[in-house]
C-alpha cells in the first residue's frame, strides 16, 4: 500500500490507468439522455426534477457508506493508509455541504438543487419526498439509489476488500461526473436554465476525482480487481439510470 504523498503527476497517471478499465458506457448513456431532455414537456419539469433529484441525493448517502466501509477496516488495514484515504474520502464528501478546504463556507448542493428546481419549475423543493407515488421519474431515482446502495453494502469476507471495492465505486463517482456535469450544464443550458447546481460541480468535480485517486492509492492500487471492479460497477449503475430516464423520455411516461 503506498501511503507517500502523491503529486498532481502522479494522480493523474494512475487516474488514466483506471479510466483505461472503463468502457466510455456512461458517458454515452448521459449524451443520449441530454439529447432527449428538449422532449421533456415543462409541465413535467417538477416530476423529472423531483425523481432525478431523489437519486443525485443519493450519493449523499454513498459518501457516508464508503467513508463507514473505509474505517470499518480499523482492525485490519495500516493506520497511516486508513487515515490518508479518510482524509480523501471526507473532502469530496463535505464539498456536498459546502465545506472546501481554504475557502469560505459555501451553499450545500441539495440547497443548490432546489434552486435549480424552483427556477425550472416556478415551485418550492418539497420538503419530504412523497412517500407514495404514480411517479415513474421518483420510482427510477428510489430504484437506483437502492441499486447502488446495494453495491456498497454488499457482503465481504473480508473488510478490506468491502473498502477496495468502495473506494474502486467511490473514484468513479467523482471521475464520470466530471463529463456529467458538462454533459448537464450544457444540455440545461441549451434549455434556457444556467443552474449554480451544474457549475458548483463542474469547479469541483476534477479536485474531487483527484481525491478519489489519491484515496485509491494510498489504500490499495489501480490494478486491485476489487477497486477495477467497483469503478466499472458504478459505470455500469450511472449508465442504467441514464438509459432508464432516456426511455422515460421516449415512452412519454409523464404524470
Ligand atoms: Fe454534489
Ligand atoms: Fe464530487
């Protein structure tokens, strides 16, 4: 395990290592969706919205599994390694409350995303989400948040190698929704919204994607096959909820 620190050289080399066991799948997948959003009817903007807000909450919630997977290892993983790899588990984590190292405290992104929703929609975020629903946006966001939550909970022998395949999970997170974000910025954009949600991502994502690297090498390798097999697992999981909303979209499944 390598637990010297890493220069920005170094992080990117490996990250091109890693992004070489990856398909380009979900990139696709994220294209053909932004290609189909102008389809999308403005009346159905707030159920959209809501579904697909479900699950971008969702990585929330992965964060705190990872970061729980990470120093579950506290028997049986090298202190130093742990607590390098917590420090660059926790940074993209706290981001999503608007805690950034060296600079002042900024808005959270879910109080970014409920803006964006608002002034896509002209209505207040709700407060809860409906806990029944007809809405086939709100089921595809439950779906996959319980999908990916799945993965990160799944059983290991050996806690170790639970962290490998989470921290493998985690880099592919913060790398795929680098082209995500510019994928949605633009597509939004092209729709008349330049939502802060979409361009607080895009300022942070490549310093988070960097952290994710440096978690995975300081706590195991790029060429563990439990860190290439959690990183084409996540792929494989964003390309799923963008293929599912595409054919939301082209079903005409709205209301
Ligand atoms: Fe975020
Ligand atoms: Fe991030």
């Amino acid at each position: 395990m390598n637990t010297e620190t890493a220069t920005v050289e170094e992080l990117n080399f490996q990250q091109e290592r890693l992004f070489a066991q990856l398909s380009g799948r979900s990139d696709q997948s994220i294209a053909r969706f932004c290609g189909e959003l102008p389809r999308v009817p403005r009346s159905a903007y707030p159920e959209v919205l809501l579904g697909m807000g479900h699950l971008y909450e969702a990585f929330d919630l992965m964060f705190a599994v990872i970061a729980v997977s990470v120093q579950a290892t506290h028997d049986v993983s090298p202190y130093e390694a742990r607590y390098v790899t917590m420090q660059n588990v926790l940074q993209p984590f706290a981001s999503e409350y608007g805690i950034e190292p060296g600079r002042p405290l900024q808005s959270t992104h879910r109080e970014l995303y409920a803006d964006f929703y608002t002034s896509a929609t002209g209505k207040p975020w709700p407060s809860q989400y409906p806990e029944k629903t007809e809405s086939k946006w709100l089921a595809c966001g439950r779906r996959w948040t319980q999908a990916m939550i799945d993965r990160l909970q799944q059983a290991w022998p050996d806690p170790n190698d639970r962290a490998k395949y989470n921290l493998g999970y985690h880099w592919a997170v913060e790398a795929l929704s680098v082209g995500e974000f510019d994928h949605l910025t633009a597509a939004w954009r092209s729709l008349g919204f330049d939502a802060p949600y979409m361009n607080a991502h895009c300022e942070v994502e490549e310093e988070h994607a960097g952290c994710a690297i440096g978690a995975v090498i300081a706590f195991s390798s790029v060429d563990d096959p439990l860190v290439v097999q959690g990183a084409r697992d996540h792929e494989s999981d964003l390309a799923g909820f963008y293929d599912e909303c595409t054919s939301l979209i082209l079903n005409g499944s709205f209301g």
